[in-house]
C-alpha cells in the first residue's frame, strides 16, 4: 500500500516538473513575441505641409518636384500661383 502512495506521489511530481517547464517555456515566448511587436511600430513619420503647416503622414503627403510637401492638391495648386 505504501509503496503504491510513492509511486503516485513520484509519478504526480514528474508530471508537475514537466508541466512546469512547458509552461515557463510558453511564456517566455509569448513574452519574446511581445517584445518584438513593441518594437515594430505601427507610426509613420508625418510631414508639414508647407501651405497651411497642418502635420499629415509622409504617405499621403503630396509632393511637388523639389519634394515639398503639401496636405492637398489644391493647397499644392495654391502654393505654386
């Protein structure tokens, strides 16, 4: 009979160590993964536009040919005239 507790109890503290090390491996993935997505940022680097001075990201920007950049066409148009 005591014999049988033992086993249980090795066999129980096995499984608890092994269950242990997969759950600190998970989370130090998950903490990895995180880590690289604070990296990454989701930002884009705005410009001014040289008519009105209203900051608008550098890929909706537009440009004229000395790569000014404008918020519009029509603030493009009225910074040409």
């Amino acid at each position: 009979m005591i014999v049988r507790l033992l086993f249980f109890i090795l066999v129980f503290a096995i499984g608890w160590i092994i269950y242990r090390q997969f759950a600190k491996a998970i989370m130090a993935k998950s903490k990895s993964v995180k880590k690289m997505q604070t990296k990454k940022p989701h930002e884009e680097a705005m410009v001014k536009c040289a008519t009105c001075g209203t900051f608008v990201p550098a890929s909706h920007a537009v440009y004229d040919h000395n790569q000014t950049a404008f918020c519009s066409v029509e603030h493009k148009i009225e910074h040409q005239s």
